[in-house]
C-alpha cells in the first residue's frame, strides 16, 4: 500500500491511498459484518478509516451508528495504535442545510460525542464537514487550533470547502501561529460531476480551477465518491443506466471514460474498480480515496488498487486528452 505523509511539529502519520468509508454503516446491530470489513481492510494493509459525526443521523435510530460500530470495534481489536481515525463535525441539521453549525459550542459538542462514540481520546484528522462563507475564517480557525492545543485532534481538514477558502484559512492561521488545514475531502473521480449533479449545494467538487490549486499547492486530497457509487463497475457489467441510483453520473463525456476503462481494465488485466481509484492514485498531489462498500469481496477487490500508479499516457488515455 502506498502513503502520503502529513505532518506537522506535533504529529506525524502516513496516510494509505486508500481509505474506508464507513457511512454504510447504518444498523446498531450489525457489528459481525462491519467488523468483518474492519478487519479485512487492516489484514490487506489499510490503516486508514473515515466516519462522521453525522453518518447515519439522516436515518431512523441511525445516529451515532457507524462511529459507534468503530469504537466497538477498536475496543474489541485493541487496536487504536494501530489505525488513524478521520471523522467530521459541523455538519449543518439535515432538515436545515441552510443552517451552518460552527460555532465553538456546536463544534466542541460534536467532536465530544465523536470521541465518547469512537471510544478514544484523539481523532487523528478532524474535517468540519461543511463550510459558511457568512462567518470569517478570523472565527473558525482559533476554534479547531484549540482543538489541536488540547490533544483531541492531531490534524484538522476542510470538507467541502473552496480552494480560496482554506487559502484564506491557512494564510490566516500561519500568520497567528495556528495549525493551518492539513488535507481537504471533496468529491473527486475518473467521472466529472458537479454539485448539482449530486444533489448537494453545500458540496465541492473537483473542476479545473481547484485541481490546478490542489497541484500548486501539493495539497492532499482525500476524495469521497471517487467511484462515483460504482458506476464504472456496475455498467462495466452490463447493468442498465436507466436502473441505477448512479444513473446522475451519465454523460457523454462520462460514457467514453467509460470505454476507456473497460479497455484500461482488459490491458492491464486489472478491474473497472481499480482502474478508477488507480487513476487517483497517480495524480501530482497526494489523494487518498474513499472507498466503502456492502459486500466483503468488494472490499477485497477494491484493495489492489493499493499500489497501482498509471503513467502519464495511460492516465490521458483515461482523461480523453488524446
């Protein structure tokens, strides 16, 4: 498995390029099954898993539910050493996405009740998991600073924030001696969507102008969705488009990705599945892709993409730059 460092005075871990998202992870009472993952993906060399505050609390009795199984299972393994803990705060109430959550009470209360969830005493990497340009970054940064101070969080990032506003942030909190933001997560894939694709304004995706930021900059990506919710794979085998959730990914542009997958994939002898995270594995700044999935062998396939790095003609090949 290949890494990326992030460090800082303080802190140092090496970040796999593949990292398991647990926001599957709806039930109280499916521990054997997430657990089952848990464990595959340590044994197949992962140390990276990401969770949120506000994963599953869209759902009936939903909330807490994937941190909570995280914690049992670190719990139960013994293992905290042993695995770096991402997870997100500040996310707004699900009925009221209009309205931001970041103020310092609202951010202390769920990294709290993150912790007491994931059974430990430090998130490795804190996103805040949405962004309000109303309020100034002067307001923000000295709150997640005071959570580094503190030794509950090692490293801070942004979630769906713009490039110009962790620009500002980190201008900010390295003028005034504070922890800047280390890493930001948005969606990012082979397959080009827009927020309002997704469905989601309070999202960010990757487009030209940030993805020439994040190169300037080095600046690390982890990327959610980076198989655009298997929509290569699931068409690769001959699914309907029409029939599936993952249909809002169709495009001209994406149906001739697409076919260069598929050619990719029989090339190299490689699946759909780690073409596409492969093709975020070789970027020129460091992603880590956030990958979840529902069936154990999923899993399994989706790890071999832990070392693959296309080189420059296979990766235009992909892009339709020819």
């Amino acid at each position: 498995m290949i890494h990326f460092k992030l460090q800082s005075d303080a802190y140092s871990i090496n970040v796999p390029l593949l990292t398991f998202g647990t926001a599957s992870f709806e039930r109280h009472d499916n521990d054997s099954e997430y657990f089952s993952f848990l464990d595959k993906y340590l044994e197949l060399g992962g140390s990276c898993i990401d969770s949120a505050r506000c994963y599953c609390s869209w759902l009936e009795d939903g909330e807490s539910s994937s941190e909570g199984a995280i914690g049992r299972w670190i719990s139960s393994r013994g293992n905290r050493d042993k695995i770096i803990l991402s997870t997100k705060g500040g996310h707004p109430n699900h009925d009221t996405m209009d309205v931001s959550r970041l103020s310092r009470d609202e951010l202390e209360y769920d990294l709290n009740q993150s912790l007491k969830a994931l059974q430990t005493d430090y998130i490795d990497i804190y996103f805040l998991h949405r962004d309000d340009e109303a309020i100034p970054v002067e307001e923000i940064m000295p709150i997640l600073n005071d959570f580094v101070k503190s030794g509950k969080v090692h490293f801070i990032g942004a979630s769906n924030w713009t490039t110009e506003r962790i620009e500002k942030a980190n201008k900010f909190a390295k003028e005034n001696g504070m922890e800047p933001f280390r890493v930001s997560q948005i969606y990012y894939s082979l397959a080009h969507s827009t927020k309002e694709d997704l469905g989601d304004p309070t999202t960010e995706s990757m487009d030209s102008k940030s993805y020439s930021w994040y190169k300037k900059n080095n600046f690390p990506v982890m990327a959610f969705s980076p198989q655009a919710k298997g929509f290569f794979s699931k068409v690769a085998e001959g699914k309907s488009i029409t029939d599936l959730l993952e249909s809002q990914f169709v495009s001209t542009a994406n149906l001739a990705k697409l076919s260069r997958v598929i050619e990719l994939s029989k090339e190299t002898g490689t699946t759909p599945a780690t073409v596409v995270l492969g093709y975020l594995n070789s970027q020129p700044f460091p992603v880590s892709s956030v990958f979840s999935v529902t069936k154990l062998w999923q899993l399994e396939e989706d790890m071999t993409a832990g070392d693959t790095i296309f080189d420059e003609k296979q990766l235009a090949f992909l892009e339709n730059n020819f």
